[in-house]
C-alpha cells in the first residue's frame, strides 16, 4: 500500500489533498532550505520515499502559449527546472 503526499505553497493544493484522503505539506520548492524540510518531514512520517512525481506548473492556465511573450515563457521554465533540481537533489 502506498501513502500519497503533497507539495504545495497554496491553500488550493492542501483542499486538493485533504478532498483526496492525501497528507500535505506546504512548502516552495523554489528554496532549498524549505525543500529540506518538507521532505525531512515527509520521510520522518513515511519513513521512505520510494517515488516523486514533479509536477510544478499551472503556467498556461494564464493563457494561451500564442499570447505569451519570450521571456515569461522562460521564466516558467527556468521556475520548472529549479523546483525539480531541489526536489531531485533532496530525494535521490
């Protein structure tokens, strides 16, 4: 059996969670110092971590990519690949 838990900065992602039955964390995977501690937490209520879907985002919910310029894009991407890295670095 395996338990579920989730990351998020918002009040949106802990009502997700609680509606599922899953346990949440709140945290910004943006600083590695938070990171550290959401994952400490999370291995010290788990005791394991055996698999992590990243999926940091919500970006074109804003809008279509049609209407978004350059640098806005790359800043959701750069935003995208520092979350991963922290989460990646914390839990490999």
């Amino acid at each position: 059996q395996y338990r579920v838990f989730t990351v998020s900065r918002s009040k949106a992602g802990q009502k997700i969670a609680e509606d599922l039955g899953m346990s949440h964390y709140t945290g910004d995977l943006r600083d590695p110092r938070s990171v550290h501690e959401v994952f400490s937490s999370i291995m010290h209520e788990a005791g394991s971590i055996h698999h992590v879907v990243h999926t940091a985002g919500g970006f074109f919910r804003i809008s279509d990519i049609k209407n978004v310029d350059a640098d806005l894009f790359a800043s959701a991407l750069i935003n995208n690949a520092q979350t991963f890295y922290n989460v990646a670095r914390e839990t490999i």
